[in-house]
C-alpha cells in the first residue's frame, strides 16, 4: 500500500525533529520553532555534504554520518539562539533576594 521507506530517511527525519526539540526546550522563544526546525534541516543537508565530501564512508551509520550531523546542528542553533537574544531585554532583578541591601 505505502512505498517503502529507506531507513536513513527516517532517521534523518528522527535526527532533525528531535535535535530541533531538544536545542526549542534548552533555549526557549529565542527564535521560533518553526525556524529552528528549518535550521536543523539546513545543518544536517550540510553536515551530510561536508561529511561524505570529507569523510566518504567512515564513520557512517549507514548511509548517514550522525556525529558530524550532531555537532553542526549544535552549533548552529546555539550561534542561532545567540544571534536571536541579543535584541531582548536581560530579566529584571527583584530587590531583596539576596546581596547587600536586602534586609
């Protein structure tokens, strides 16, 4: 009924979908899920072609090079969640929690 799947799709799939969830609950809001979601797809397209250019077929899980995958995904969503916070407002301090001139 379906067409068969190749299992590096699905991984990759599974790869951009949680690495995307993981960087949205460790940076919340800065920016959006939807363009993080993007930014994983582009690194791991780029891992992927920076891997097999320079890697070939070592370290491959299948057809796929996770570990390279996995570290230019981070990168880039923490350079992007970086880039994204400069223009907020740093959280106000509450007087009185602590330091010298609580009483």
């Amino acid at each position: 009924m379906f067409p068969a799947v190749p299992p590096a799709f699905l991984l990759a799939i599974l790869l951009i979908l949680l690495s995307t969830q993981v960087a949205y609950v460790v940076w919340p809001r800065r920016p959006n899920y939807l363009f993080r979601l993007a930014l994983s797809a582009v690194a791991f397209g780029l891992g992927e072609l920076g891997a097999t250019v320079i890697l070939g077929s070592r370290l491959a899980l299948g057809d796929l090079h996770p570990a390279v995958d996995l570290v230019l995904l981070a990168g880039l969503q923490l350079a992007a969640t970086r880039w994204a916070g400069r223009d907020e407002e740093p959280p106000p301090r509450q007087p009185g929690l602590g330091g010298r001139r609580s009483r």
